[in-house]
C-alpha cells in the first residue's frame, strides 16, 4: 500500500515530502512506530499527524493513497 | 464614524455598512507587538477597530527592525507599545488604543481579556502561548493563533464554534508544551521578515473575518503555510480527551506556565557582570556545552569544554566545584543543560545558565 507523506517545519528537515510503501501497515499508531524507527530524530519531539486533514486524535486505519501529514508545534513570532 | 475613510471596504460586496459596524464595536487585543503583531495591528487599526489593545513588555531593538514595521530606527530603546500606539494613533485617530506594557501572567491575564472580545496572539514562546490558550479557553474567548518556524507558518482559530462542532484550543493539538530540553539546537532559526508580515497580515483577516461573520474562518483548522512553495495544508481539529484545562480561576491559578518570574527554575540565568564577579569566587567551573566544531572558539584553560551529548558522562564521572556556570551560543541549550544539572545535584551545588549566550555577550568573550 501506497501512502503520501507529507511534513512541517523542522520535521521536514529530515522527513521530506514523499510516497512510501507501507506493505505491513494498516493503521496510524503502528505508522508512528514505523517512522520513528526510520527518522529517529521523531523520538522525543513533539507533533502530531493528520490523515486526510484531519487531526489524528486515536488510533486509525490507513488505506491506498490516503495523506498523512505530520506536523510539529510552531512557537515563533 | 467616516465613512469616507472605509469607504472602500463598505462598497465590498459582502462586507457593506453593517460589517463595518461591527469592527467599530469590537474589541480586539493584539498579544506581542513583535513580527506577527505589528502587520497585524496595522491592518486592524487601518480597518476601524473600534477599541485596540497591545500587549507588550519590550523595547525595540535593532534586530527587529527587519520585520516589526512599526518601529524605524530612532525608535530604538523605546517600549514597543509606545511606539505603536502613537504611529497606530496617527494612522487612524478614529479608533480607541490601549497599551499594556506589561509580561501576561497568571496573576493578570484574566483581568486583561476580560476587556477584549478577541485576542490575537503573536507571542514567540511556548509559556505564553500554553498561558493564553488557557486564559481564552477558561474565558471562552475566540483566539486567533498565529506562528512562525523557518519558512513557515501556522495559523488557527480557537475558541469559536463552526457550525459542524463545538469549539477547540490549543491543546486539542499539542497537550503539553515542548520541554525545554526538548529544542533541537541552540542557535535561533532565523526569519525572512517578510514571513511573519504575511502571517500576521492573515491573522488580521482572520480576526476581521470573525468579527463580521465573513466567509469561512479557521475556525478549527489550522493552516499550514509555506513561503517557499506558496503551498497551503489546512487540518481540521477535532476535540481531544488527552488533557486537562482549567475551569475555574482558582484551577488556572494553580497551572504551571514556566513563568521565570513566578516559578523558579533552582538555577539562575545570569549576565556577564555577574560572571565577572562568580569568576572570582573560589570552587568555580565553567563549561562550555557546544559541541567541539562550534565557534567561536574559547580559551579552553578557562571554559572546560563538555558537549551537550556529553554531558550526561561528564555529571556521572562528577566533579568537585560548587558553582557551575553553563556557557552556549545562544543560552538555550545552556538552560536545558542547568535542568539536567540541577535534577543531579539539587542544592548541593548552584547552578547558573549565562542568558543570550555567547552572541550576545560577543566583546566579552572575544576580548584580549
């Protein structure tokens, strides 16, 4: 399955926007585990995903061509 | 009211004489006269906002100039809102200004919005914006979010229903604020002027828009914006059940913002007279917590060299002096430093972060 990635801010430092196959993933909180092994620098930042523009607020299933977005706090001014 | 003045937005198709009446009668706080703050209030006060309030403890210095619009060079030295006022006065003498020179605190944010029906925040640090984000959300007060990173930007509205849901905050996204030590790498990020000009330019329509119940405001979205690509993400928010607000004034009083004047941290951010004098005393270290490719380079007799990824090493191999006075480049990894330090060590040694770092304390360190 193919899903599009895209990032803010700092992450996308070192998360660039791109599709990735995700064979043995089928739902958001295992898609954390997942990239935080491939971006080790997610551990221990803060931010939070959205699938499709919407807030990720509990676990939820992913599907073909679906958008996540994952985006860090902003505090600047 | 001159309508001479609006005219060009009353004869708006879908703004008109009754839009323009309600930006009259509103009351709008601009929180931060910095980068987002200053395009924002230009364009508010130009708009008509009835009753305009700035809050603002700063002083204008020379590397705001790039960015806060407001301000022109003799201004340097002057109070933020000073400055904006009278240049805000001058620009529409039709509309009521209120300046609060002042750092927002749990003791008198909840006096101060009380007074406005809309606050915009343009603050630049995680403390005030946790703190406003509860004061509006105990308050139910619609807040116009607006923030900066790099080449991009957020912008938001809490606190406002859309007609599909109630109302979320801040919190509904981030729960908690981002530790100190949390912050990647000491030095500032820097920003394009012209970034935190148009975020803060959209927080102004954002806040008209809300005001004169005009198009569709973010209300529960957040949008994401890009100046490199012009590209544009809106998220919708949904309601969270991962943390606890407020709900009295008493609760909200009883919060922890970080504030340094109402919580102390058990260390010390100190200037460089005070490391004058600390230099003198007896039992004394100074470490320098950049990594070794940092410049510039001090002298190394002087200021023991211990990076940040090892310092963890360093407090467990221990060490005898009691007072120790941590050095980076821009003094925020120095603090996360004094954090670690200081659950090591607690009392039995004092523990001091140099503030603004080596930057900008430059002739100090780079005297002969």
């Amino acid at each position: 399955m193919k899903i599009e990635i895209i990032s803010f801010g700092k992450i996308a430092e070192f998360i660039s926007d791109q599709k990735i196959d995700i064979a043995e993933i089928a739902d958001t909180d295992s898609l954390k585990m997942h990239l935080e092994t491939l971006f080790p620098e997610l551990k221990g930042m803060k931010y939070k995903f959205a699938l499709n523009n919407q807030l990720v607020q509990a676990n939820s299933i992913i599907n073909q061509n679906d958008i996540l977005a994952i985006m860090p706090p902003f505090s600047g001014g | 009211m001159s309508a001479e003045r609006y005219n060009r937005q009353i004869i708006l198709k879908g703004f008109g004489e009754a839009a323009q009446q309600q930006l009259l009668k509103a009351k709008v706080l601009v929180i931060g006269a910095g980068g987002l703050g200053c395009p924002a209030l230009q364009y508010l006060a130009a708009a008509g906002i009835g009753h305009l309030g700035i809050v603002d403890d700063d002083t204008v210095s020379l590397s705001n100039l790039h960015r806060q619009i407001l301000f022109t060079t003799p201004d340097i030295g002057k109070l933020k809102t000073e400055v904006a006022s009278k240049r805000l006065q001058e620009m529409n003498p039709q509309i009521g200004i209120v300046t609060h020179p002042i750092r927002l605190q749990k003791g008198n944010i909840l006096d101060i919005l009380s007074r406005y029906d809309y606050i915009l925040d343009g603050t630049d640090n995680f403390e005030s914006r946790y703190l406003i984000n509860d004061a509006c959300a105990l308050l139910n007060k619609p807040l116009i979010f607006a923030a900066v990173s790099g080449f991009e930007g957020q912008l938001a509205i809490f606190n406002a229903a859309d007609n599909l849901a109630g109302s979320t905050n801040y919190r509904d996204i981030f729960p908690v604020p981002p530790g100190k030590g949390e912050i990647p790498n000491c030095a500032e990020n820097g920003v394009l002027g012209v970034l935190p000009g148009i975020i803060g330019t959209m927080a102004a329509a954002e806040t008209i828009k809300l005001i004169t119940k005009t198009g569709q405001p973010l209300n529960n979205k957040i949008l994401n914006y890009n100046l490199l690509t012009h590209q544009q993400y809106i998220i919708n928010i949904s309601q969270s059940s991962d943390y606890v607000l407020p709900k009295s004034v008493a609760e909200f009083l009883n919060m922890e913002y970080q504030d340094t004047s109402e919580a102390p941290h058990g260390y010390e951010e100190i200037d460089t007279a005070a490391l004058t004098k600390l230099r003198q005393q007896e039992s004394v270290i100074l470490i320098d917590v950049r990594e070794k490719h940092e410049v510039p380079v001090l002298d190394k007799q002087v200021f023991t060299q211990v990076p940040m990824s090892e310092l963890n090493a360093f407090i467990t191999k221990g060490f005898s002096q009691k007072h120790v006075v941590l050095i980076c480049q821009h003094g925020i990894r120095s603090v996360a430093a004094a954090e670690t330090l200081q659950e090591k060590f607690g009392n039995s040694k004092k523990i001091y972060s140099l503030k603004g770092g080596i930057v900008k304390w430059r002739d100090y360190f780079m005297r002969p």
